[in-house]
C-alpha cells in the first residue's frame, strides 16, 4: 500500500489477543463473533485506507469512516450480558492499539 | 422461645420465596419496539440502496435526502424513550445510542459527498453490523418470552 504490505493474518492475530486480554471471563462466548468482526473491520479499514490513497476521500472522511467501524464493533459487544460500554470500548481501544503501528506505517499515514 | 421459633420460620420462608423468584438482568421482550427497529432497519437498507444508484448524481446530495435523516433520527429517539421506559433494558438503550452515533456520522459523511460505491458499501456493512446485534438480542428476548 505504502512501503510495507498490510499482514492480514498478523494483525489479526494481534488483535484478537489484544481483545482477549481485555475480555479474559468472556471470551469463551464473544470470542467466535469477536474474531468474526474483527476480520471485518481489518478488511474495511483497508478499504478506507484505499480510498484515501486513491483520493476518493479525504482524512477527515477516513476517521468517520473509523467512528463507524468503532461503533459498530461496540454494538454488537454490548450484546453479551456482562459487557457494559467501558469493558466494549476498553476492548476496542485495546485492539486498535495493538496494530496502530503496524497498520499506520503500512498505509503510509496516520488513520488509527 | 415461640417469638423465636415464629421469627425463623417467617425468614425461612422469605428465603425460600427469594431463592424461587427468577433474578431477572435482562428486560421482557417488547413487540413495539421489535417491530419499530425492523422499519428502521428497512427504511436505512431503502436509502443505501438509492445513494448507491445515485453516485455522481444531483440525487445523491447531501440536500435532497435530509428528510431520512430527520425520520430515522426522530425514530431511533421515539425507541430510546420507549425503552427507557422498560425495565432492565440497559443493553438495549446502550445500543440504541451507538445507532444513533452511526447515523449522525454518515449524515457528516454524505454532507461532505459520496464519490464512490465502494464507500457507500463499507458505511452499509458497519451499519448492517449494528442492526444485526439489535435484531439479534430483540430475537433472543422473544424466544425467552415463548
């Protein structure tokens, strides 16, 4: 994309220990559906970071389009009895972090 | 020694009428608000499917379409009070405010244009997403409620 080429199965792996972490009682019934998501939002956040290098939209659009991937990872978190707003945001928070490096220098500029 | 026995019994059976009772953390199933998520959901899928149509069009502006913002906004907050109103209906409520997130940030995105499907398509999924995980616990409480 930029110099270094997005490791799909390496930032997942990552953020789906990153989220374990974080939801360590409730992974045994989250975990499916929270790996499912999370290979979604790898998959769109590449897609924003494409129509952005292309030019079809700007930073300012690339970060709503991130609210809206947040979002809805938080939905479907909140979801799960036990799983209040703080543990779902503490567990996206956590998840994004963990490859904000990687991803950042993989598209060339800063999105997460 | 009576006053006693009487005292322990009417724990007893207050610990027993406790430990029979259901603890319940969820709330009832409510058929209103079941119905008014799926229009909802309904009346979203319409819209993407018409700005998806609709790119590079003087249709697809932001201005020709605040009417949908205006309508889905007044129904995700006409569900909000509803549920607020509903016992235990914490998770619901949370989500619902998440929605309304989601479409306050696409009505930003289509103010500043839509040039392309293929971010129409990345906005629809995440939205599907959320609607997805809504039906998804309205479906489980009806279940419980059968």
């Amino acid at each position: 994309m930029s110099g270094k080429k997005i490791n799909f199965q390496e930032l997942l792996n990552t953020m789906l220990s990153a989220s374990k972490e974080v939801l360590k009682k409730e992974w045994k019934n989250v975990g499916p559906v929270a790996e499912l998501q999370i290979k979604n939002i790898i998959h769109n956040l590449e897609q924003i970071a494409i129509l952005k290098l292309s030019g079809k939209i700007s930073e300012e659009q690339a970060k709503l389009h991130l609210t809206l991937q947040r979002e809805s990872f938080k939905t479907i978190l909140l979801s799960f009895e036990g799983i209040g707003i703080i543990i779902a945001e503490k567990t996206i928070n956590a998840a994004l972090n963990a490859v904000k490096n990687s991803f950042n220098k993989a598209i060339g500029w800063r999105l997460l | 020694m009576n006053i006693n026995i009487r005292f322990f019994s009417v724990i007893s059976f207050f610990l027993f009428l406790f430990s029979c009772a259901e603890i319940k953390l969820i709330q009832d199933y409510d058929a209103v608000s079941n119905n008014k998520i799926n229009l909802l959901h309904d009346k979203t899928t319409k819209f993407f499917v018409k700005i998806q149509r609709t790119v590079g069009l003087p249709e697809n502006k932001y201005e020709k379409h605040i009417d949908f913002y205006d309508d889905v906004k007044s129904d995700v907050h006409v569900l909000q009070t509803r549920t607020k109103a509903i016992d235990k209906s914490n998770i619901t409520q949370k989500q619902l405010t998440s929605l309304l997130t989601q479409i306050n940030t696409l009505e930003k995105l289509h103010q500043l244009g839509f040039k392309s499907n293929e971010e129409i398509i990345i906005i629809q999924s995440a939205i599907d997403e959320s609607f997805t995980a809504i039906l998804k616990l309205q479906i489980a409480l009806k279940n419980k409620s059968n």
